[in-house]
C-alpha cells in the first residue's frame, strides 16, 4: 500500500514547531508524485533550537551513560517495530530500491544497538601516579553539537552521528537534508519525545538559512557534517570564528586496484557490480575508479561490462529494478555533464543496462549506466567524483603505477586491493593514501560500525565509527595533582 503524503514539521525544546513557508518534496521515480512536504526554518527556529539544546545540556550530560543508552535501544526498537512503513516511505521519498532502502534501516537500528553497548567507556579513566604525583584522565561531554546530515543515506547517517554525540552526554540540533528528510524525521519524533525536554532539537530547512545559522552559533561547541568536500570547506570558514570542534566526512573518488594474480572470475565481477552500483553509485565510498593490470585489462572489461548490461533501471519498489533513480536533479546534472564532457574526448563511453517494461528516462531522475575505456587518471571523469551510475576502467603496466593512480587525487577516503594473495594486498594498502583500504572486498558494509572511518586529505576531519567516534564527541580533561614542585 502507497504511503500516503504527509508533512513533517520541526521538534524543538520538546514541542512540534511548524512555520507558514513549506516545501513539498516528489517522487525521484515519478516527477509528478508529491510523497510529501516539510516545514522550512529560520534562523530564529535555529536560535531556539540551540538555546534550548544549550539549556537542557546541564542535566543530560549528568545522566548516567546507561541512561542515555536506554533511549537508543528504545529507538531501534521503534524502527524495528515500524519497519515496513518506514522502508515505504524511504524507497519514494529517496529513490532507493526496496531491499536497500531496508538494509539501511536495519543498519540504522544497529548503530543504535552499538552505541548503547559502549557506555562503559565512558566511565573509564586513566589513573596514572608516578614521582610526579598523580593524574586522573577522564573525558566530559562537549556541550551542543550541530549535526548536518546528507540525502544519500539520511537515517543511517543521521543516527551514525546522533548515537556517539548523545550517548556521550551532549545535546543535538540535527538538520535532516532537504532531499530526504521524511523518513528521519519521523523517526527523530519519536525519539526527540522520550528524551528530555531539548535533549534532541530538528530543525528543517535549507543549508544556506538552518545549515549556515546551526554552524555559526557561538553556543554550539561541536559540528559534525557529512557532505560535500565544498560545503565542509565553507562550514569550516566560518564555525572557525568560534573555534568549534569538527566531525567531517566529506568526498571520496575510490579506487579499486585489481592486481594480475586476480582470476577475473564471477566472484570478483559480481562483488565490482555491487561495489559500483549500489544504490545508482551514490554511496561516499563506492568504488568510482577501477584500475586494471594490463594483463587482464580485456577480460576484466568485456565481463564487467556485460553484467552491468544485465542492470535493470527503475522505480524501487518495482521488483524487476535493480538499480533505482539518481535522488536529486541537481546531482543528475552533475553525472550529465561529466559525461558530456567525456564524450567529447576519445573516451569510449559504453552505455548498459536498459530501463524495466513502461519506464522512461524522463519519469523519474533515471540514467542508464555507463562503462568507460580508453581514459587517462587526467580525465575529468576519472579525478572527480562522479557520484552516479558511471565508472570509468584504466589500465595499469606495474603495481607501483596503480599505487601511484590512487593516491593522485586531493580525496583520500577509501580504497581497495583485489588480489589472490592477500598478505600482499595488506603491504599494498598501507601505501594508499585513504582512511579504509579493504582487500578483496569494496562495497556498502565492507566499514562496520564498530570499524573506525573517515578520510586522509579533503575527504574528511576526524573519525565515525567505533570507539573512535564516541571519544570524537567528548574532551579530554587531566585532573592533575603535582608533588614534585
């Protein structure tokens, strides 16, 4: 049954906020289908966002950990309970096929559960005495955090940020993106009412007005953003006059590196596939560059190429689609004009894949994939990140070259080895330049939440993920007493 749409308002200071401008969001698959509309804030909706998160922080932040993870369990649960009416409602607001719009809703559920696990560590300290006397290393809470989350995979993300900054004691003003934000928000409702009264603040709206005002605030300590490389550069600029703490995880342009000890076996092309184009390729670490050694340059690209001809393009709730709609028209744009680009080179652009039975291209925000070949890593197409179903395959003659291709790039998230050796694809990947280098594997779930992840270069400030990502959302505090002096 058709979710019927609906509108979402704000949560602030333990009440629903609505405001007079609205915005109606449509369909990715069908242009024409309003799934819903959402309120848009202000600055002033920020301003009370904030005071009352700055308000509420005293208390929340002496709760005991056990207590502040009592509230994520609730909230997994929540989506576990609501499952099938929350994965709906995700496939139209963003595009995403049935069976990932529910993985990423099971995986947010998860990342709940995880955090709540980890509240001892923060009753751990480091008591340390020696000849000068004793030192006591604890960790506090940091106060406000501002949370920005993307449209790609918005409740996953938004939990993957949101978990490890309550759990630790702080107080959360959370922007969902205004491509996706439906599903989030309801799910933050629910959570933002259990939890004390401005503990968790959402306010909606664009970047430019809710976005700007969330990161400048002088009573917000701490940012955590994941987006663009050009917006975390500008969020930086200016949170920078008030000296705040970052989280950031920004653009990725992955390479996957295939060695000439790797059979190109069905194995192997099915795990690329999925490594590619899951989710149309709008994944921030997808792989988007394949290098391929030029002893098995041909194989690798006449079987890749054939089993992206298999990819069925269409709406996510069509059982025969295996690839849904790019989510926005703005990042369509993007994909069409790095491929109008490359057309113009010598590049052989390959397109595959065909749409399901009674869709067409202007339905939705469809492409069809695309396989590309004779490139060099100059191209456009192979440095910038595409984001999209299309990916361009480049030969390599030594292994040093392939090394030297990867880190050619001003990203530095993640990458992959593929070999049959995999001792060698370890030596390998500790001479890449990202965050995450995997062997033999490269897809959506290759980062567990208990794996540590973020980005070398402009990909990205700190780490999610893990203890890692909790300790990123406290102070560490040395209590201190000398004897020696």
């Amino acid at each position: 049954m058709k979710v019927m749409p609906l509108t979402e308002d704000m949560f602030i200071n333990g009440k629903v906020v609505s405001a007079e401008d609205k915005m109606k969001l449509y369909n990715p698959a069908q242009l024409d289908e309003v799934v819903g509309e959402i309120t848009m804030g202000t600055k002033e909706h920020v301003d009370q966002a904030v005071e009352a998160a700055y308000e509420a922080w005293g208390d929340w932040s002496q709760y005991a950990p056990e207590k502040r993870a009592s509230y994520l369990k609730s909230t997994a649960n929540y989506i576990e309970q609501n499952l099938e009416s929350l994965t709906e409602l995700l496939v139209l607001e963003n595009g995403k096929l049935l069976s990932e719009a529910r993985s990423e809703l099971l995986a947010a559920a998860n990342v709940l559960k995880y955090y709540s696990g980890l509240a001892n560590e923060l009753d751990k300290e480091e008591v340390i005495e020696n000849e000068q006397g004793k030192m006591i290393l604890t960790r506090q809470p940091m106060g406000v955090v501002s949370i920005i989350v993307p449209w790609n995979y918005p409740v996953l993300l938004g939990f993957m940020m949101a978990s490890p900054a309550l759990l630790a004691g702080n107080t959360v003003v959370l922007k969902p993106s205004t491509y996706s934000p439906l599903t989030l928000t309801r799910i933050l409702h629910h959570m933002a009412g259990e939890l004390p009264k401005g503990a968790l603040n959402v306010v909606l709206g664009s970047g430019s007005k809710v976005g700007s005002a969330m990161t400048a605030h002088e009573k917000v300590r701490k940012i955590t953003f994941t987006g663009s490389t050009e917006i975390g550069s500008e969020i930086i600029a200016e949170a920078a006059k008030t000296i705040k703490n970052f989280s950031m995880e920004l653009g990725g342009n992955d390479a996957a590196i295939i060695l000439s000890d790797k059979n190109i076996d069905d194995d192997l092309i099915n795990r690329m596939i999925k490594g590619v184009f899951t989710y149309s390729g709008q994944i921030c670490y997808a792989i988007k560059r394949i290098y391929v050694s030029k002893d098995n340059y041909d194989e690798f690209v006449s079987k890749f190429t054939a089993a992206a001809d298999r990819l069925r393009v269409g709406p996510g709730l069509n059982s025969e689609s295996t690839l849904g709609p790019i989510n926005n028209k703005a990042q369509l744009d993007v994909i069409q004009q790095l491929l109008e680009k490359v057309e113009k080179t010598n590049a052989k652009v390959t397109t595959v894949g065909q749409f399901v039975e009674g869709v067409s291209a202007d339905q939705g925000n469809y492409i069809l994939p695309r396989v590309i070949t004779n490139v060099t890593n100059d191209d456009d197409i192979v440095k910038k990140e595409q984001f999209g179903p299309i990916i361009p395959i480049v030969p390599f003659e030594t292994e040093e070259e392939a090394i030297a291709f990867a880190n050619d790039t001003e990203f530095g998230l993640g990458n992959s080895v593929w070999t049959s050796d995999e001792e060698k694809g370890f030596e390998l990947a500790r001479k890449l330049q990202s965050g995450s280098v995997f062997v033999n594997i490269h897809q959506v779930g290759a980062s567990a939440v208990n794996m540590p992840f973020g980005g070398f270069k402009q990909s990205g400030i700190g780490r999610g993920h893990g203890v890692e990502g909790l300790y990123e959302h406290t102070e560490l505090q040395a209590l201190i007493r000398r004897t020696d002096m």
